[in-house]
C-alpha cells in the first residue's frame, strides 16, 4: 500500500455556468520518499488534482487515502500536520515578515513559543532560506516565496508534501536550486508531489506525469516506471 | 566523412590538442555509452584518416626520438568543417523526427491504435525527464569545463524530451477528437 492512494478518483468543477470534468476516474499511488511531477497545461485539472490528494477538496466519486486513512474523514486532521500544502500566497493577517509566516502554523498546533522558534529557524536553514527571516512578505521574488512556504510546510515534519508549480515564474538558476531542495527532501522520506506548468520542471522527478482533460498519464504507480529513481530515495529498496 | 567516432575524435583535438592514446581516454570520458571505440587503435585510425583529409595536423616537434607521440591539433579547415557537421546534425534530428510523425499519422485511419502508440511514446518520453540531472546536483568543480557540458547536456535534453512531450499531449488530444467525430458520424449514419 502506498503512503497516498488516489483511486478512480473523478471531479466535476462547474466553470462559466457549465460543468467540467477536471479529474475522470484518475488513479495515483505515492510511496514515501518518492518525488512526483505532474506537467499540465492551465485548466488541465492539475491544481485540482493537488487539492483532492492534500484533502482540501473531496471528489464527486472515488477514495484518496492517506497511509490507510480516508481524507474524505480525516482531511482536517491531517492537512496541515502529516499532510503539507505548499502555495506562494500568504495571509497578511498572520504577519508581515517571513518568519511570521512560518512560526505562526507552529503556535497554531500548540508548539510552545520556545519551541516554535528554533523549529522555524531550522526549517528556513533546511531551505537556505536564514536570511528571509526579517524580510517583508511584499518584498520577496517568486523563488523566495516558495522557499519560505516550503519551510513553512516543513516545520510541521509533514510525511507528505503538495506544492504547486514550484518553479513557475523563478528564474532558470533559481529553478534548478528549488528542484534540488525538493529532490533532497524527497531523499529525506517526505512524499513530494507537485504540479508544474513548465516541462523543464519535471527533471529530478522519480516518475513524471501529464494531465490534461482530466486523464492522467504516464506511471501512476511506482511498480509502473521502468526507470529506476535517480537515487534511492530514503527508505526504499530500489525495485529490481 | 560520415563516422560520428571521427567527427567526436575531432571535437576533442579541437577542444585540446593532444596524442592519440590520450585522447582514446578522453573519448571514454566524455562519450561513455553514447559512442563507443573498439580499441584503442581504433583512434589512431580515426587520427589518420582526419589527418589524410586535412582536418587535423601534428604538433611540430612532438614526434622526434625524445618525444615520440606525434600531438594533433586541428587546422582551420577543420574547425571549419567540424562547425558545418555540427550544424548538419540538427537537421538531421529534425528529419528523423519528422520521419516518425509521418509514420505515426499514417495510423490517423485507426486512431485507437495511434493513440495507444502515442501514450506509450508520451510515457518513453516522461520516463526520460527522470534521467535528467538537475544542475548542481553533481559534484563538479565549477571552473571545469566539464561542469558547463553537463549543464548544457542537462538543459538540452529538457528542453527537447519537453517538446516532444507536447507535441504527444497535442498530437492524443487530437486523435481523441478525431475519434469522437468519427464515431459521432457512424452514429448518425446507423438507422
């Protein structure tokens, strides 16, 4: 059993007074340790499909599991904690420095204040991100952002991370740093699945794949890809 | 000339003059199992016939009795022709993928089939991107030349498994398309 399961998964959103199917009968399993991309083009269901597997949104039909756990029950104990969604917008009410942004999920799931900041300042270190600490929200580049949403995730020792079109609008050398810092979190253990909407994106992933008029192709499962991870990834044996 | 080991041997007197048997080496390096010399006397062949046609020459002074490996290095004609054969290449990949999607549409009158074709090479392709290193994530020093080849190999094959991961996601959309009408008008036509 993979640690994420999505199984004949469908989603019907309803877009200029019609509706549309954005997932049709989409199945993807997601090992620990792994590193998933999923290139589509806009209005492809990619972000959709990011949504239903962190539990956000439910599906018409279809189950997503998280290790063994319906999300349709447990979504709401699990996002957040075991479950990281990543995105490069930030609530304002929450601060206006980037530590804010991350030490507040902490303070939020009851991590006493002393805690809560060693763990944000480890988990700025872990993006090389040391220096956003002070900076302004409004101030920080596309590369940036995502960086420090990523800290944010990691601060809460997700076992699964969702992020959505990390590399979108950053720059090529500052893309290529990104796709390392979640290859190297993958190595780590954490699941990563992502989306992007460029596909120079998808290198580094263990197994890649498109969506596009709400199929999903390409390996779902990780039995499926002929093509061993470029490393092992941590705890996994590499298949035969 | 028509032997890529010639033209790869060639590349790599222009990038730094030397003797045969070190570049063998070299080639080893550099081409690991995209091209493959059958010995290493199969350079000092190579060596020959870039010399017979010009495009390489000896060193002066390297092949005397105290300094006994002749070096070569390339002649301007040979930069000239390496730069043209160079060039030649890319339209030559643009012909051969132009022969496969001419191939493949001749299955148009049985999209069913084009379009398992297209999600197996669609697949191929994706699998590909996984072999794609990230840039850093070797460990090269950064002032060897090494570092940028690796980079630019990296950047290349992105940019080219990318396009035709495109072209396959467009080419399935239409075939999908192409079917549904088909199938549309045989409905329409049944009593």
């Amino acid at each position: 059993m993979s640690l994420l399961e999505l199984e004949s998964v469908s989603k019907r959103l309803v877009h200029g007074g019609r509706g549309v199917i954005v997932l049709d009968n989409a199945s993807l399993g997601l090992d620990a340790g792994e590193l998933v991309a999923v290139w589509g083009m806009r209005g492809s269901g990619r972000t959709t499909l990011l949504r239903v597997a962190a539990g956000i949104d439910t599906p018409d039909s279809g189950s997503v599991r998280f290790d063994g756990r319906d999300l349709a029950e447990h979504g709401e104990q699990l996002l957040g904690r075991e479950i990281g969604y990543c995105q490069k917008s930030f609530c304002s009410t929450q601060g206006q420095v980037a530590v804010d942004e991350v030490i507040v999920g902490l303070l939020v799931n009851g991590v006493p204040p002393a805690q809560a900041r060693v763990r944000t300042r480890e988990a700025l270190q872990r993006v090389d991100g040391e220096h956003l600490g002070t900076r302004r929200l409004a101030e920080l580049d596309s590369g940036e952002r995502i960086r420090l949403s990523i800290a944010r995730a990691l601060s809460l020792k997700p076992r699964l991370l969702v992020i959505d079109e990390p590399v979108s609008g950053v720059d090529l050398l500052e893309r290529d740093g990104i796709l390392l810092l979640l290859r190297s979190v993958a190595d780590e253990g954490i699941a990563v699945l992502m989306t992007v909407g460029d596909l120079t994106g998808l290198s580094g992933a263990d197994r890649s794949l498109t969506i596009g008029d709400g199929d999903l192709s390409g390996s779902t499962r990780r039995e499926l890809a002929p093509v061993l991870p470029l490393r092992p990834a941590a705890g996994l044996q590499a298949s035969g | 000339m028509h032997s890529s080991i010639n033209w790869a041997l060639l590349g790599l007197v222009i990038e730094r003059p030397s003797y045969a048997y070190e570049l063998a080496q070299r080639f080893e390096r550099t081409y690991k199992d995209a091209l493959t010399l059958s010995s290493a006397s199969h350079a000092y062949a190579a060596l020959g016939t870039l010399k017979e046609r010009g495009l390489v020459e000896e060193l002066p002074g390297t092949k005397g009795s105290r300094q006994p490996k002749p070096h070569y290095r390339a002649t301007a004609m040979g930069l000239e022709e390496y730069h043209r054969w160079l060039i030649g290449q890319v339209a030559e990949e643009r012909r051969r993928q132009r022969v496969f999607q001419l191939q493949l549409t001749a299955l148009t009158r049985d999209p069913a089939q084009a379009m398992k074709i297209l999600e197996d090479y669609e697949r191929a392709c994706l699998d590909e991107t996984c072999t794609t290193l990230i840039a850093g994530s070797e460990e090269v020093p950064p002032d060897d030349g090494r570092d940028l080849q690796a980079r630019l190999i990296a950047e290349e094959k992105r940019l080219a498994v990318g396009a035709k991961i495109a072209w396959a996601h467009y080419a399935r959309r239409e075939l999908k398309a192409l079917g549904a009408a088909r199938a549309a008008r045989t409905d329409q036509t049944q009593p």
